[in-house]
C-alpha cells in the first residue's frame, strides 16, 4: 500500500491546510476511491466536481455554512480545494 493511502486511511481530521493544491497522481486516487463509495444499491449515478478555485470555494463554504446554520463558520478550513460530489436523490 503506498504512504498517501496509508495516510488517508490514517487520518481522521484536518483543521489546517498548507495552500498548495493536491498533486493530480494523489487527486486520481481520491477521485477513483470515491468513485467505489457505496451508492444506494449502486443505483445513483454520482458525479464528483473538484473545485480549486478560491471564488468558488469561497461561495461554496459560505452556502455551507448558511445551510447549517452557522453563517460565520469556516467549514472548509480554508482549503484550498474542495470536492463536490453530486447525486441525483429520486
């Protein structure tokens, strides 16, 4: 098992971020191991959109926060990507 799945299976919570973006070699895997989630009978067809650009984020983190009641919170950390994963809910 290579050292980034070892540290991702590893690690529980993140609170700070550097600033640099994932490599793409590391972002493939994240995105592959997600695409394997369960997925309600494998029925759902999620799709996952990778978000680095800081607008967004930002846009994202404060509909976020709205959305849980907490408007000043910072829920993303100030990461500086972000992965939307979308699904149809019928």
């Amino acid at each position: 098992m290579n050292d980034f799945i070892k540290t991702l299976l590893a690690r529980r919570s993140i609170r700070a971020y550097t600033g640099e973006q994932v490599r793409e070699e590391d972002l493939a895997l994240i995105l592959e191991a997600g695409t394997y989630a369960a997925s309600g009978r494998g029925a759902q067809s999620g799709k996952i959109v990778v978000v680095q650009d800081k607008e967004t984020i930002d846009l994202l983190e404060k509909l976020n926060a709205e959305a849980w009641g907490k408007p000043e919170s910072k829920p993303f950390y100030g990461a500086p990507m972000v992965c939307v994963v979308l699904a149809d809910t019928t």
